[in-house]
C-alpha cells in the first residue's frame, strides 16, 4: 500500500507551526497587558536623603504628605577666623576654646624642660633637717699653714736682747689651785703659763693670764714609769692604741685656746716611747704647735722625735723646785743664771708654790742688773732653732 499525500507527514508539521505561532502571540499579549498595568502605577517622591532617580517618563504626580509639625532651621555656622590650632572655636561651643583632644595649657617656662628647667623644689616652710655629728666619729683635726702657725700667732712679744743671754720661765701644774695661780698670772708678761688640761674653769682663767700678757701652754698628762703615781684624768698611756692616745689628746687641746704648744706633765714611761710620742708630735703639727719637753727622765724621746717631724721644740734645762725649800730653789736660780751665760739661752720649769713664786717675785727684779733678759717660751724655740 502506498502512502497518500495526507500521510506523508506534512499535516503534522503544520500544526506544530501553528501552535508555535499561538504560544507567541499569548506571550506577547501578556507582556502588553502587564505592561500596561505598570504604567498605571502611581510614582512616590523620594526622600530628600535619596539617591535613587526616576526616569522623567516615568515620574507620576507626587502624592502631597500629611501636614506634620515643622522645627526652626538649624543656626547655619559663622565663619570662624583662622586661629592657632590650640584656640578653635566649634560651631556647636561658639565660647569653648579646644582643639581634638583639649589642650592643656603649659607655661612657657617649663614647655620642652630641661634638667636644668625641672629643678626639684622643697617648700620652704619645712626646713631640712641637718643630722647632729655622731659621737663616734672622730673629726680630722684642723691643719695649719705657714701664714697661721699657733705656736707664732699666739707667741708674747719679744723684747729687745741686744745679744745678752735670754731666760725663759715656765709656771707649770696651773689651774687646780685658784689662789696660787692666781699669784703666778700676776709675775711679769714674759713668764710662760702652763695649764692641766683637766682643771676647771680653764677658759676664765686662761683668758686672765692672756689679759695680763701671759704666753700660754697645755700641760698634758702622760704616763709616768712609776703605776702607783696617779697622771690624772686623760693621761697618754703607752699601753693604749693610737685612736685612744689621739682622742684624748684631742679632748686636752680642746680645753681652751689661744696656746703656742703643750708641755708633758710626768711622762717619764710615755716619753720614751718613740711610737706613742711620733702619734702626738704628729697632731702638733697638723695644728702648728710647738712642743716643750719637761725632760722627766734624761731618756726622753720628746725633742728628738719632735725634731724628726720638723715640729718646733724645746728641752728644759733647769727644775726650780724638787726641794720646795726657798734656799733650794735660789740655788737652782743660780744654776739657771749659769746655764744662761755658758749656752746664750736657758729654760727652767717651776710651780706654783709658795716658796717658788716668792723667791722668784724677788729674782726676776734683779734680771737686768745681771746682764739677763726675760723672754716667753717662744723667743728661746726661736733661738734653738735659728729663727731669731
């Protein structure tokens, strides 16, 4: 059987087509339609902060809003003058002076400081405690120069010897007796004084002797080669260290002033001692003084140790009074006298007894007669030592 031309398969192509064609035409209704609508829609305004455009084509008639309540315009900002950075002035604080963050304000005097700008500062009603010296500690003992030697600054006048053989007296163990001592500041100017270190009211009665033109010694107790004799209160002892000798020390010379030297009272073991006494000599330099050696026993080691320390020295020559009686002491005047003319010069040492200061009231009227001049203690180290 053969196949007609309504069974070849062109009929249903055909249909196919057609349908095709009727899909598209709906479509294309559907878009109109829809179209159509959308261009009914109204448009709203947009808000004054929007950012979104319409199309002029598009834009329908606004809708006008509901009456609402209206605020004043906000304050528009004044022109604010250019100003340093550290003085602006916002628009919202017209009276506050700031800059972001707040300045604080500096003085100029302390704006970029130095150690030397920043110094720390104590209030001056609260004073600064100064801390008292302890007693432990001992103090460096003053030191002289060649311009303020003690032993010069504080020497009597010198009087006129015109090469005749000069005598020095010395009145030693003053102080404990107020009666007698008080007769021996009385002797003429030139006689030497020497005072204890540890008798009372030694400023009163040192000042006497200086007012009446007296030169002026400490007598320094020292250790006697006897134990069972008492040297007295802070005497040097060969038995103790060098901080104790010089502390003690320190202690007699610190008892009054305006002396040329000390003198040892007994002494006899502490002389010989050539450590112990380079310990003093030592502090009598570095206090200008000079040193009198009593020569208590014939083996002292005072002026030759003195003299190896370059501190001015003298030795005794005569004692005016082991025997108290007043022909012993004449005698030991008269040995005084020979020791004058045979060395030019002569030193003797007494005390402030009865029988001594007697018989020297009547001696020392007769001086100038003999061809002898009085001098104090310093005019005869001077001598020694060829200074004058």
């Amino acid at each position: 059987m053969t196949n007609s031309p309504d069974n070849n398969g062109v009929k249903p192509r055909r249909h196919r087509i057609a349908a095709a064609l009727g899909v598209v035409v709906a479509l294309t209704l559907v878009i109109a339609v829809v179209a159509g609508l959308l261009t009914r829609v109204p448009t709203l305004q947009p808000d004054a902060g929007s950012q979104v455009a319409l199309n002029p084509s598009q834009q329908a008639q606004p809708i006008a809003p509901p009456p609402v309540a209206t605020l004043p315009p906000a304050p528009q900002p004044q022109p604010v003058p250019q100003q340093p950075s550290s003085q602006l002035i916002t628009p919202a604080q017209p009276q506050l002076q700031t800059t972001m963050p707040l300045p604080v304000q500096i003085p100029a005097q302390i704006q970029n400081p130095t150690p030397a700008q920043v110094p720390v500062q104590i209030p001056a009603q609260i004073p600064v405690p100064i801390p008292a010296p302890s007693q432990n500690v001992q103090l460096p003992p003053p030191v002289a120069t060649d311009s303020q030697q003690a032993w010069l600054r504080f020497a009597g006048p010198s009087p006129a010897t015109r090469d005749r053989p000069r005598i020095a007296i010395v009145i030693d163990d003053l102080g404990l007796d107020r009666a007698r001592t008080e007769r021996a500041i009385g002797l003429p100017a030139a006689v030497t004084m020497s005072f204890l270190a540890y008798a009372g009211n030694l400023p009163q009665q040192t000042a006497a002797a200086r007012k009446n033109g007296h030169e002026l010694l400490v007598h320094v107790p020292m250790e006697p080669l006897n134990a069972r004799i008492d040297m007295g209160p802070n005497g040097l002892a060969t038995g103790q260290p060098k901080e104790e000798v010089l502390r003690r020390l320190r202690w007699d010379l610190e008892r009054f002033d305006g002396y040329v030297g000390i003198n040892n009272h007994m002494g006899s073991r502490f002389t010989g001692d050539a450590e112990s006494m380079g310990w003093v000599v030592d502090e009598l330099k570095s206090r200008g003084l000079m040193f009198m050696d009593s020569r208590t026993i014939a083996a002292s080691l005072g002026a030759k140790t003195a003299a190896g320390a370059g501190v001015p020295y003298v030795e005794r020559d005569v004692f005016l009074d082991d025997d108290q009686s007043a022909p012993a002491v004449q005698a030991r005047l008269n040995d005084l006298e020979e020791t004058a003319k045979r060395k030019g010069t002569a030193v003797a040492i007494g005390h402030p007894h009865d029988a001594t200061l007697n018989a020297l009231i009547t001696w020392l009227t007769t001086l100038q007669q003999k061809g002898f001049v009085l001098v104090p203690l310093t005019d005869i180290v001077k001598a020694r030592l060829g200074l004058g």
